[in-house]
C-alpha cells in the first residue's frame, strides 16, 4: 500500500523532532492521534519506521528508506505550492529560517521583521542552533553558513563578509595591565567558544590568533558578549554585534583583525520553487544591508 501524503507529513514531522509531542506541536494536533497515525501507517506497510530509546523516536532501517521517499513528495509538494504561489504579490505560508546565534540574534530579527511587514500573511521562523542545520532533513527551508558546504545536493550563496575584531569594556581595560599586543593577552581572562563545541572551523578565532585557554566559554555568541559586556575578561566579537553593546571597545585593531563569510545554503530540490527564490533573495539582499549598516555604526 502506498501510503498519502497526510500520513507521509506526520511521519517526517515525528521523523524530525523524534518525538510524538513535538510533532504535534508542529502539526497542530495531539501526541496520541500523531501516534495512532504513525501506528496505522506501520500496519499498512507491514514495516516498523520508529524505535524508542531514551533519545527519542528513532528511525529504523525500514524509516530511514521511507524517509527518502518522504523528502522527494515534500520537495514536489513545496515545488507546486511556490508555483501557484510564487507570482502573488506578497508570501504567504510559513518560512523556517537556520542559523548559527549570532546572526540569529543580531542581524535575522531585523531582516525578518521587514520581510514580514512586506508580507503580512507569510510566518517566519528562525532556528537558532550552535550547529550545522541539517536540511537534508528539512529541519529548516534554508540556512545561514559561515561557511560553504561542499558535499550534499545544496544550493550554496555568498552573502556578506563580515569582520570581528577583539572587545574589552574600558572598565576592564582600566584595571588590568595593558594590552598592547597579542602577547600581552596570556595575562587577561580569554572568553569565547567551549573549545570541543566549535562545531565550524571558521568559529575557531582564538585558536588563529594563538590563545591556548578560554577561562569563560560557552556555545553562545550572546552569551560571550554578555559575560564581556560585564568586565569580566576579554573577547572576539562581530563588528555587527557592537552597536547593541555600547559598553565594548576594540582593541589590538592593528594586529587583530578578522574576516569571515555568511552563506545562505538551500536544498537543491527547492531552486524552482519561486516563492523560496523569492524569499532567498529578499533576505540575501537584507542580510547584506544589516552587516553594513552596522558595522558603519560600529567603525570609531
């Protein structure tokens, strides 16, 4: 029996968050009926998709293959929605947007409010995760890089460079010995990364620079700039953060001074699809606006 595409969109909503509750929530229905349809569908297809563990729900070998085919009827189905849709005159639906905090946090909740405003009847969502989105399982509809993936079926665009350079409040600096070069930085408390966490080498900036140990770390950028933002020690931080950290100043400009990329990343299957071509390209265009805008407020 083939199974429809009702059946097939409870199964990838469970199939992604591993859990009966949280596909719920994303289908707007209870566990128990997500659960009774998952049930049915098994015993139409004579296969068992999910195993229980202390994880969650786990697909098997049977899941993963139906997985597969899943994703194909999801790409079709988004591929006609965007064709009827794409030639409206604004979006509608819903849009889930991947990315790494510090652009989730600092340039995505501006861009986003812009497009929605343009587009009143299209629901954004951001998913921000220390980590790279996984698309190939439609955790998201596109995602925001720091760097260009090279395997996978993607859609890979540059969007912006962004700098960082290194942070201290003028508290901190007036009462610790003075940084006047990178050496100098062996005698001051290093915030940034949780080193095992980093999970981009593009986020490994104090490594580059030669700092051996983070005494304050965490896997959050806003964390980061709250513990500098407090005196407590000293960090990289993106130019576009600053604005909204008024207390922070640069130091070591002259001989710190990093460059890295932003890439918008999408599936493969969803470059006919022009209500997400639409949506790319209105926020590729506004991603690169925002970083400019300020990284010029946040120049001395």
């Amino acid at each position: 029996m083939t199974p429809n595409w009702d059946d097939l969109r409870v199964f990838l909503a469970v199939a992604r968050d591993e859990s009966l509750s949280g596909a719920g929530r994303v289908l707007k229905i209870d566990p128990a009926t997500v659960g009774r349809r998952i049930a049915r569908l098994e015993a139409a297809l004579d296969a068992v998709l999910f195993t229980k563990s202390q994880q969650g729900y786990v697909l098997t070998t049977a899941g993963q293959r139906l997985m597969e085919h899943g994703l194909q009827a999801e790409e079709a189905m988004r591929a006609a929605t965007g064709v009827m849709s794409g030639s409206a005159k604004s979006l509608s639906g819903q849009i889930r947007i991947g990315a790494p905090d510090g652009s989730a946090n600092y340039l995505l909740p501006q861009v986003c409010a812009k497009i929605s405003d343009a587009n009143p009847d299209l629901d954004i969502q951001i998913l921000a995760l220390p980590r790279i989105i996984n698309l190939s399982r439609r955790e998201a509809d596109m995602a925001v890089t720091v760097s260009a993936p090279t395997a996978g079926q993607l859609l890979v665009q540059k969007i912006s460079d962004y700098r960082l350079h290194m942070v201290a409040t003028k508290d901190y600096l007036n009462r610790h010995a003075e940084i006047r070069s990178i050496e100098d930085l062996k005698g001051h408390r290093m915030i940034g990364y949780i080193p095992d966490m980093i999970f981009d080498r593009e986020l490994d900036y104090l490594n580059d620079i030669g700092v051996e140990r983070v005494a304050l770390a965490s896997n959050s950028v806003s964390v980061q700039l709250r513990q500098v933002s407090l005196g407590t020690g000293v960090c990289v931080a993106h130019d576009f953060t600053l604005p909204f950290h008024r207390g922070l100043q640069k130091i070591l400009t002259d001989q710190v001074s990093l460059t890295r990329g932003f890439y918008l990343v999408r599936h493969q299957g969803d470059q006919r699809n022009e209500r997400l071509n639409r949506f790319a390209e209105a926020l590729t265009r506004g991603l690169r606006d925002e970083v400019a805008r300020l990284e010029a407020e946040a120049s001395p």
